[in-house]
C-alpha cells in the first residue's frame, strides 16, 4: 500500500512535469522561510518520497529520481523510501553531490524547474551553474508543482498569536527593536528583511504554534532603521492585547502585500539573510539586497541575565523529569520505545511552564540508535532486552527556556565494546565541556576535542558536535555551531547556549550520543593571561549511565570533573525528587571511583 501510495505520487508529479514542458524539478525540505522545521502545509518531500527527515532535497526526473541526504539521514532515508522510486545519495566528503548528479543526469536542452521561495540564492546558483555544464537550463517557477498534484495539502496555520513578555524575555517593549536598529545603524542600512520567524518571534516578543515544536509565528517583518516594524501577518489573528503590545510603530499588513511592499524598497539598502533569504525574494529587492547575516541572530545568541536564570530554571526542572524517567528505566526492562518515550514526555508535561516537547523523542533501542535522527513507529518499535543500549535524546520548551539532551543506557549487562566507545564519547564531550579558550574562538575550532579519543580509535560521527539553542524558540539556533566546518560560525561569546553532543554509530547494532547544553561564560584569567577566556557552564542536570562507563580509560581529570558534575546533579535535583527517585539519584551520582 505504502509502496503504490508513493508510485501514485511520484507519477503524478511526473505528469506535472510534463505538462509543464520540464525535464525535472528539485523539491527540497524547504519552506518560504528557508527553516528547520516546516509545518505540514510545507511538507512536500515527505508527502512525494515517504521520508520525514529534516533536511534533504529530491530531484524528480522523467525516469528516475535522487533523494540527497547528509550523515545524520543516510539510514532514515534507506528505511523510508522505495529503492526501486528513489536513489538515495548521502552527502559526505564531496560537498555538492546534487549538483555532481545534475550535471550527469541531464541533457542538452532539458529544463529543471525549481519554486524560488524554497532556495536560497546561493542554491539557485548552484543549480545554473550544473544545468549550464550539462547543456540545460533552470526555470523559476511561479508555483510548486508538488501543490499541483497534493490533493489533500493541509491549510496554511492560523491559530492565535501570544504575547513573550519581558518576564522571560529580560527586555521591555520596544528594546529588541532598538538592539536590531543599532545594528543596521553600524552598517549603513536602511532596512532587513526577516524570513527566519524565529528573528520575528524574537524581535517583537511574539509566540505562536504554527510549527510543531517551535513556538513561532509564520510571518514575514520589514525592521528599518528607526527601529519601526513592517509586519506581514493575518490581522485576524491578533487580539487587542498583542496590538497594545506590539505598539505604533510596529505596522500590520496582511501576509499577500509582503511581496508588493519589497517593491517599495528598491531604492534602499536592505539587509537579506544569505541563509535565509529565498531567491524570490532577493530577486524581488533586486539592487537594494545587501547579502550578509539577520541583525536579529547575534543579538538572539547572546542571552541577557533573565534568560540564562530562565535557562538555569528550565534545565532544573528537565532535570526533575529526565531523573525520574531514568529511574523508571531502570525499574522497567520490559518496555519499549514508544512506551519509554510517552513515560518520558509525561513527567516533562506535569510542569505548569511547559509547552511541548522542543523536537520529537529519538528514543532509540540496539539497532535503531545507529539512525542518529531515528524517530519511532509502530512499525520499528523495539521492545528492551538484555544486552543492548538504549538512546533517548528529548527536550522540552518552557516559558522560560528551551531543553535539548542526549543519554545512553545499557540495558542489561553491556558489551566490553560498548562500554569502551561509550567511554571514549564521554572523554571527548567532558574534554568540550572543560575547554578554557580565549575570546574569539569559533566553534569548528574547538570541534576536534570532542572527536580525537574517537579518532585516536579510528572512529568518528558523521553530525556536529554543537548546535546553539534559543530561549523558548528553536531548540536549532545559530548562527554559534560546533563543527567540522567553519562556514557561518562566528566567534563564540558569553551567553550563547550550544549542545556538547559527540557521538558513535555502529550500523546495525547500536548507537551511543551524550548530550548536555552548555552556557558560553566568562572565564577568570590566570597571572600574566593576554587574553580574556571563556569557557563553557553546564546547564543540563541528569547523570551519565555509570554501567557505560570504564573508569580505567579515564584520567584523573577527567574523573574529578564528572564526579564533580554529578554531584551538582545530586545537589541541585536530589531535593526536588521523590523519596525512591532520589535514593536511585544518590546511586547514579555517587563518586566514579566508589564501589557497591
């Protein structure tokens, strides 16, 4: 059924296609706003090929189609499409493989289409540029095909929007706008273009529930230099209150005079985020496109005092839950995957300041952990059994903060190679975690710490080891990363949020990933330092599985900074717990060095 069901799919995009006068077209796991995360409306790589993955782009030709996946997919996407539908391409060492691809697959003459709201300039580029070296052409399209032929799409969102207020937020009304103007004030421009809705949501203090799992609004925004707002938004869907908070110099327009308002820019100088920024739209500026970075996203990074206490509060309150999950755990070796998740995400929805989950539970048993994005189904479900690990990684979205963490369980008695790379994951994310660096050091520069007791054993992970995180917005912020590229990534600086998340993958049997989120913070400078240093806060409170733990490859220091750590677990999250949960707590923190 599933199988016809995507044949169906495929086939009639095709004949789309035809009708179009293309060759092909290329539908990426896009929306107008180049994001992460896209609402169901937006889904249209899922809906033709079957795979969920958030990132990836399918090429459909007349006769054959190609789906390009990084590392972190590669797996994912073998289980959920049909092989004899779509080739699946892993991105790995060659940096533009759909480009290579392109370049082979067409023809003198052919024509590959693309919808311009879903790539950016640089990726149209790319495109001209394959086409070209094969003799065809690209072709903007006004609509998207997929559209044409999804019968049953899903309503663009229109529920409520809510008020962020500076409780959580640490700014009054107003503040954002004056940071971001500032910022256009120092380069010279009149204005920017906002695509990304979380710079929306962060700019004027404004929620929403368009997407699953980030509390944005779809819209787009204008900022100018006077710090007055251009906002392109359903007016239906503000109340008297978000007006009254939003002010007069925040102007409400209806979301289909967004495009007509970008004509009335061209003889300005407007800012348009390379990253997210659609081609439509720096086509629509024309001249007056300035290609560089959002001036929200550095401001966003850069977390004030309420938000790293609001951070501080939300991970206590994680911690409560995530301890008393893993208690269970270890109390029920008869449960599955889908059962430990929902315990999980039950402890995490008995707090009054939460909101959701902050991205779908990977809650991974043996096998199904190598998929480093696996999500679980009734049909892949596992149950627990001896000898195997099990990977949980969740997080959740408070009021006050967003949550993301990573741990690996041995269920049972585990492996001595298990235990070993288990191990040599833990050297590497406590080697991260106690990095002292000085004062603009970028992410990839420090990414190898956490990969060289992996790379000492021939072993590496095919994802970044950190990835920033918003304060109640995407649990995927940038622009800060930790990584083996040093594209986009500016210096880190105190109070950035980043994930310290190294990992290992063995297909087919098991997967290992320790995450933790951390606070960039200021560290103090030793007699004769020429340099200010910074170092990382632990924000996330939960114990590593001491059962995975093989004290004899650690150092000394290594021991003293995780006996250190758990006890702060203990400390913080002990009192917080119930009797029996707290006295599994006191076992899981105690010193790596005792015995019984």
């Amino acid at each position: 059924m599933i199988k016809t069901q995507y044949s169906n799919r495929i086939a009639a995009l095709r004949g789309e296609i035809v009708r179009r006068g293309l060759s092909g077209v290329v539908i990426p796991r896009a929306d107008a706003h180049q994001g992460e995360y896209v609402a169901p409306c937006d889904e249209r790589l899922a809906w033709v090929s079957g795979f969920t993955g958030s990132a990836g782009s399918l090429v459909v030709l007349e006769n054959k189609a190609a789906l390009f996946v990084d590392g972190r997919y590669t797996l994912q996407a073998a289980r959920e499409t049909d092989p004899e539908l779509v080739e699946i391409h892993p991105v790995g060492e060659e940096r533009w493989p759909m480009e290579r691809w392109i370049e082979g697959a067409l023809t003198t003459g052919d024509r590959l289409g693309f919808d311009p709201r879903l790539h950016t300039q640089a990726q149209v580029k790319r495109l001209t540029a394959a086409c070209a070296k094969a003799g065809a052409v690209v072709a903007a399209l006004p609509d998207n095909p997929v559209d044409a032929v999804w019968s049953d799409r899903p309503e663009p969102p229109s529920g409520p929007v809510g008020i962020h207020p500076a409780v959580y937020s640490g700014h009054a009304p107003g503040g954002k706008r004056a940071l971001a103007a500032d910022s256009l004030a120092d380069e010279h421009l009149d204005a920017a273009v906002l695509s990304d809705p979380s710079s929306v949501a962060w700019l004027l203090d404004i929620r929403g529930t368009d997407i699953p799992h980030l509390p944005v609004v779809l819209a787009f925004a204008v900022i100018h230099a006077d710090a007055s707002v251009d906002l392109f938004l359903d007016p239906a869907r503000l109340n008297a209150d978000l007006l009254a908070h939003l002010g007069p110099d925040v102007r409400l327009h209806g979301p289909d005079r967004f495009w007509p308002f970008l004509e009335t820019l061209k003889d300005k100088k407007v800012r348009a985020d390379q990253s997210t920024t659609s081609a439509a739209i720096v086509e629509r500026l024309g001249d007056a496109a300035d290609l560089g970075r959002d001036p929200c996203l550095l401001p966003r990074a850069r977390k004030n005092a309420v938000e790293l206490d609001g951070a501080r509060a939300a991970h206590r309150r994680d911690g409560v839950a995530l301890c008393r999950f893993l208690a269970w755990a270890s109390q029920n070796p008869e449960t599955d995957e889908l059962a430990a998740a929902a315990v999980l995400e039950g402890f995490r929805a008995g707090n009054a300041l939460y909101r959701g989950p902050s991205f779908p539970a990977i809650a991974a048993l043996g096998p199904n952990g190598a998929v480093v994005h696996y999500r679980s189904t009734p049909q892949t479900n596992r149950r627990f059994e001896p000898g195997t690990l099990f990977l949980i990684d969740s997080g959740g979205q408070y009021l006050d903060g967003t949550t993301d963490v990573t741990r690996t369980l041995a269920i049972g008695p585990a492996g001595d190679e298990e235990r070993r790379r288990f191990t040599l994951v833990l050297k590497g994310h406590i080697a991260l975690a106690r990095a002292v660096f000085p004062a603009g050091t970028t992410g990839p520069q420090i990414d190898c710490l956490a990969r060289q007791f992996l790379w000492e054993a021939g072993l590496d992970y095919d994802h970044g080891t950190g990835h920033g995180v918003g304060s109640f917005l995407s649990v995927h912020e940038g622009p800060q990363r930790i990584g083996k590229t040093s594209a986009e990534s500016p210096p880190l600086e105190a109070g950035m949020i980043l994930s310290i998340e190294p990992g290992y993958y063995k297909a087919g049997a098991y997967g290992i990933r320790l995450e933790n989120l951390a606070a960039v913070r200021a560290v103090p400078a030793p007699m004769g330092a020429e340099r200010p240093l910074l170092g990382f806060e632990p924000l996330t409170l939960a114990p590593f599985d001491r059962a995975l733990i093989d004290a004899a490859l650690l150092t000394e220091a290594e021991i003293a900074w995780l006996d250190a750590y758990h006890q702060a677990v203990a400390d913080q999250i002990g009192p917080l717990l119930p009797p029996a949960d707290r006295a599994w707590l006191e076992n899981a923190t105690r010193p790596i060095r005792a015995t019984g």
